[in-house]
C-alpha cells in the first residue's frame, strides 16, 4: 500500500460537484493499493496514520499524533499512485491491484481506523474525484508498506 497523508486544517471531496466527504482538522489520505498488499499491509498502514506524530505541540515540535488532537481523517483511494513512471511517457499500472482487490482493502483500512475512534470521511471509490485541502504547514509525507 501507499499513501500520501498531508495535515490540514481542512479538506473535502466532491462527486458531480457534491461533497461527499469533509474534515477539519487532520490528515487528508490519498491511498494506493498494490497487487500484493494484504490485511497486514492495511493494519500496519493504520496503525502508523493514528499515531504519527506530525501536529505541533505547544512548543512548536510535531509531537502529538491526529489521536492525541482529537482530529480526523478524509480518506480518498487513488490506484494513480501506484502509476510506474520509470519507462516510456504513458504510466503502467500493472502493479496496481485489481478493483475487487482494492475495494476490500480500501474498505478494511478505513474500518480499522474507525474502529480506533478516529473520525472518518470517505470519497467514493471508482469515481471522479476533486479533492480540495489546506495542507496546514505545508506537511506531507508518503508512507508505503
């Protein structure tokens, strides 16, 4: 799996120009899944989301974990990121997993989290997305399993 976690201040996610999904405070997800990846993937995927510690504390350090702020999570599936690049001007995506595949997974991750008592919004999987965000810092990092 792989993902793009940026903090924000605020995001949402539009279908056909409704918003089918918007958090404040938090991190927004972009989440790729591979061919490959496996319930273990998600878990360990989750479990370093909740309990990154990339908001500042009152010192200014990033310490606090988007559990210790009581924010949120807007969690979009993005199969592009698994797009390979390296040949060629056309990405391959045939390290991608297929949809059933990744709409397990995708569902599983974000069960996961809300079963931690983070609250989650979702895009809507196989659709055409716009993602809007503030990215608070700007903070974002990319996390594969």
């Amino acid at each position: 799996m792989k993902a793009v976690i940026q903090r924000v201040s605020q995001s949402s996610v539009s279908v056909n120009q409704e918003i089918v999904g918007k958090i404040g405070q938090g991190i927004m997800v972009l989440l790729g899944v591979a061919d490959q990846d496996t319930h273990k993937d998600a878990d360990w995927l989750a479990e370093k989301i909740i309990n990154l510690r990339i908001f500042e504390d009152e010192n200014q350090k990033m310490n606090l974990s988007v559990k210790d702020i009581g924010g949120q999570l807007l969690i979009v599936s993005q199969f592009t990121l698994l797009g390979d690049c390296r040949k060629g001007r056309r990405p391959s995506f045939i390290g991608a997993a297929k949809p059933e595949k990744a709409r397990e997974l995708y569902e599983y991750f974000t069960d996961i989290i809300r079963q931690k008592n983070i609250p989650v919004q979702t895009g809507r999987f196989q659709a055409m997305m716009n993602v809007s965000l503030i990215n608070d810092g700007p903070v974002t990092f990319i996390l594969e399993t």
